[in-house]
C-alpha cells in the first residue's frame, strides 16, 4: 500500500523528470574529492555512511546502493533475506553542473566537485519502473 507521502514524493519526481532540462551523465575523470560529493550526497538521502567503489557512476548514470546483510554476534552474516528494494540515484547533468537524483523520492544533490559528461546510454533515462519506487 502507497501511502500519501510516498504518491508526493512520485508526484515532485514525475514533475522534477517532466520540466528539467537533465540528461543522463557520467562522470568524467573521478577524483577523491568527487567521490566523497557522491558518497556524501548519497549518505545525506539515506541517513546511513556509504561506500562507493573508485569508478562509480564512471560507466553508466545509475548507482544502486543495497541494504549491508544483517550479521550475527560472531560477525557471520545472518540467515534470511533482506525484503528491501535496493535505493537507486541517477547522476544528471544539468545547466552544466553534475546533480545527483535519488529516483525514488525525486530529491536531487548537487557535486560541486565532480566533473561529467553526458551518459549515451538511453536506457538509463526510461522513467521510475516499479522497483525504484
């Protein structure tokens, strides 16, 4: 069941996709310091620390960050499944400036330290499937 604050974050991201001028993007020679935007942004829209890998979002727009495996007292991972989907950002370029999406709720992160280019890969800029919401 949606409840009524997940139809308007929909709602702002359907509007957020329809009126921008965004297109699907790449970054372009990463640095530590545009690896740490990212890994900041994406902390702030999860309220969790990340970890992203060196070339993150280097090959394509979409960045899908899963929930860690619970894990035991010993340190094991625990048994069971985590039923969450995983969270999904697209990085955009906009008006010359690298932004990063959060798909689900539409809330968008400016990189004032990395660098893209356009992405040519078009699927990436198919509109939320059931899953990212």
């Amino acid at each position: 069941m949606v409840t009524r604050t997940q139809w308007v974050s929909l709602g702002l991201a359907a509007v957020w996709a329809m009126t921008s001028t965004a297109a699907p993007a790449a970054i372009m020679d990463p640095t530590p310091a545009g690896r740490a935007d990212i890994e900041q942004a994406v902390a702030a829209a999860l309220g969790a620390e990340v970890l992203i890998a060196d070339d993150a979002l280097t090959t394509s727009s979409l960045l899908t960050i899963e929930r860690r495996m619970p894990r035991t007292m010993e340190g094991r991972v625990a048994t069971g499944r985590v039923l969450e989907p995983p969270e999904v950002f697209q990085l955009v370029l906009e008006d010359d400036r690298c932004v990063l999406v959060h798909r689900r709720t539409g809330d968008t992160y400016p990189l004032k330290n990395a660098r893209c280019h356009p992405s040519p890969a078009k699927a990436e800029n198919a509109p939320l499937s059931d899953q990212d919401r």
